[in-house]
C-alpha cells in the first residue's frame, strides 16, 4: 500500500500554510461556493477536508489515474504531496477542471456518466464500497434492498415505490451516483466528471439519478424521463434512485416538505409510475 495519509485530522477552517506548501498551491485562497462548502481554491489546485475512507483516496490514485488518459471525458483525481501523501494534516487537493455546472444539459450529463461507466466498466468491485457507513451509502443500499432503514417505509413514497421494485438483470460495475451538479462543460474542452461518488450498481443507476435529481430539482420537463429511458432496466433504475434521495434526506433530516406542497419528488414518482 503506498503512503496515502500523513495527518488525519479534519480541519473546519481552511488549510494552513503548511497544507499549501506540501501540494504546491499557488495564488490567494478563497472558500468555494456550492456543495457542502468546504473546499477551498489556491490557484489551480482545490483543497477539501478528507470526506471518503483513506483506502477509496488511494483506489482513485492507483486504478482510475492510468485509465484517466484514454478517457473522453476529463476527471478530478487526487493529488500527492510533495512527500507522496493524498492527505496532508486532514485535507486532500484535487486539480481545478475549467468549466462549470450547466442546468438544463440533462442528457449531456447522462452522456458523460455513460462515458466514464464505459471506462471502469472491467474493474472489479472495490473494499471500499461496502465497507461505506454514510448516509448516501445506507440510502442506495436500502434501495437496492441490501440494508432496513427503521421507519423508511413509513415516510411519503417509500412504501408505493418499493411495492414497484422488480428484479435488475443488469450487472453491477462502477458508477458514479451523483453526476448532475458534477460534471463541467466548456466550450473548448471535453466535459469533466468531478468528486467521484462511487457505488456498485448497472449502469443505468447513474442516469436514473441525473434524471431523478433533474426533475426534482431542476424543474427539468417531463419529456426528460423518456428521453432518458434507453435500456430495459431504466425504469426500475430510477424507482431505485427516488428511493435512494428520498431515503438520504431522511437520514439527512431533510424530510420536512415530503408529502407537503413543496414535495420535491412529487412530480418524478408520478411520472415513473405513468411509464410502469
């Protein structure tokens, strides 16, 4: 195993100085707007307290940094130190893609996924996927049936939406589970795929979440669905991915508006129902 952590203690302020100096980072620091709003920019390199096991750090540094060159699509992979470490005094740095997260350019994010599923599709499952206890992690494996949420069936669509599941024949391989606030388009560049959620699921999930999060969220139309839906397991996919936000916003404490007015998945659990 090589060396994939000199400190581990997570900082809730941005990096000190000696966390700049060991990845090399140039120019003013400045906080990131978007996401948990955490990551921080020097430069060209971004800075972001470590926020996945030390093991799925490395497995991004030693199998996907080879692929990355035969890619269509640019990926944010980690970055060592000047010692060789991917985490220095809890922060991990990860270069700065140019582009930027472009609403409405649905199937263009579910392109570029499809591009890095083909990518990873031959690598073999890794540690690291199962051995995840976070909530994103509980939420899919509810979905898939592999974990009991206690009460999950009690909350707004989750009991209608498992009574709908039907087997998946797909295989499962590599997938990234949250693409559509993190894939960048530029105009001279090809798209780049950025903080790899992975899971182990048919590929098809990945979309299914992009169109889930899309209609929920993105006020995307309905057409979207159908544009989406291009292989057998499609609709049982995205029965799986309502389940998995749905479920993660419980866990999250993020349920309040679920069966109000303002219920987000309203309108995507009526429209998979509509194509059942």
């Amino acid at each position: 195993m090589p060396r994939s952590t000199c400190k581990t203690r997570r900082m809730e302020s941005g990096p000190g100085v000696a966390v700049l100096e060991e990845f090399n980072c140039n120019g003013q620091l400045s906080r990131m707007p978007g996401g948990q709003g955490v990551a921080w920019r020097a430069g060209e390199i971004v800075l972001k307290p470590l926020d996945m096991p030390i093991g799925a750090l490395a497995w991004l540094d030693e199998q996907l940094a080879p692929l990355a060159r035969a890619s269509s699509v640019r990926l944010s992979l980690p970055i060592r130190s000047r010692s060789g470490c991917l985490v220095v005094d809890g922060w991990t740095a990860f270069p700065l893609l140019p582009g930027s997260h472009q609403p409405g350019r649905w199937l263009e994010v579910i392109a570029a996924g499809e591009a890095f599923s083909r990518l990873v599709e031959h690598l073999p499952r890794p540690e690291f996927i199962q051995a995840r206890g976070d909530e994103w992690a509980r939420a899919d494996r509810a979905a898939w049936g592999e974990e009991d949420i206690a009460g999950l069936a009690d909350i707004p669509h989750i009991s209608r939406l498992l009574g709908a599941l039907r087997p998946v024949a797909a295989r499962s391989q590599l997938v990234h589970g949250d693409l559509t606030g993190n894939v960048l388009f530029h105009e001279r560049v090809s798209p780049a795929v950025i903080d790899l959620s992975l899971y182990w699921r048919p590929a098809s999930y990945g979309s299914a979440i992009v169109a889930a999060d899309a209609i929920s969220f993105e006020n995307a139309p309905d057409t979207l669905l159908r544009d989406a839906d291009t292989t057998p397991e499609f609709v049982q996919c995205f029965a799986r991915a309502l389940i998995f936000r749905i479920a993660t916003d419980c866990l999250r404490g993020n349920e309040a508006a679920l069966g109000t007015a303002a219920d987000p998945y309203r309108r995507a659990v009526s429209l998979l129902f509509d194509r059942m």
